[in-house]
C-alpha cells in the first residue's frame, strides 16, 4: 500500500468503515483513566457507549502525515452529550497499516475534558496504571534537570 491509499483508508475509518480494523487489532488510549492503555480492538468498541449525545457528531479532520505504514491524524469532534454537557475535545491518532487492514492505532486526547464532560464509569472511575504508547525506542536521551525552569542562566 502506498502512503496516499493508507491516508484514504484512515479517512474511510472516520467515516464509519469500522471492517476496516483487522480482529487482532490492537489499540491504545492515552491517560490514566480506566479506559486508557492497550487493549484489542473489539475490547474498544464498547467505549463507544461512553460518548452518550444527541443529535448530530461533527468531526473534523486536520493534518494528515503517512510514512511508510502509518498514518498520523489530527482530529477534533464536537457533540452534545446526553448529560448536557458539549463534547469538543482533540486527537491524534496514528494508525499502523497491513493488506488494507488497520493492525494497530494509538489515540492520544485531551483526558482531562473526557473527564469534566462524561459521566461515565470508563472516564471517572479509579485510575489505572499509566501504560507507555510507545511499541519501539529510537533514542533515549537523558538530560540533567535545568537549575531554573525560566531559560535564564
């Protein structure tokens, strides 16, 4: 697959192809809530019943940058929620690509709103153990803490 199909393929993702994420996908949730972390695609799914709205979802779809496999997206979504309360919140996702098929994604978003917004025991509950997005290292890059934070030496 070239790195313009993959980008097509993400797009037909947010338009609702959800066929589209292969059964041993896995997925991963920033934050430490208790729907944050790793997890199977099928196990994902179930968080859709968090985002409880009324009428319409709006998403919007800002840059798009594929290298090789991935994708990366910058996304909001904007709803009002059956709590009355409005759901605008940011992402990025990044989706990992195999034979037309999504195999792995990690989504990153502004936690703190879920939590203000949803009242759900998948965002509210006891936090979880903070698990790292990362499935390689490149580099790691170990600095002495700076005397002042200001920049001013």
């Amino acid at each position: 697959m070239t790195e313009i199909e993959n980008k097509a393929l993400a797009l037909r993702y947010f338009d609702g192809e959800w066929e589209l994420v292969d059964k041993e996908c896995r997925c991963f949730l920033s934050g430490d809530m208790p729907c944050s972390g790793w997890m199977k695609a099928h196990e994902k799914k179930a968080l859709g019943s968090i985002l409880k709205t009324v009428g319409p979802v709006t998403t919007t779809i800002g840059d798009m940058v594929a290298e090789g496999d991935r994708v990366w997206v910058e996304w909001e979504i904007s709803a009002k929620l059956t709590n009355g309360n409005t759901y605008n919140n940011c992402y990025v996702y990044m989706f990992r690509f195999h034979d037309k098929k999504i195999v792995e994604f990690k989504s990153f978003v502004d936690t703190l709103h879920m939590y203000r917004t949803m009242d759900s025991p998948e965002v509210r509950g006891e936090a979880g153990k903070r698990q790292s997005p990362l499935t390689s290292v490149t580099a790691r890059i170990v600095a002495d803490a700076p005397d002042q934070i200001d920049g001013n030496e």
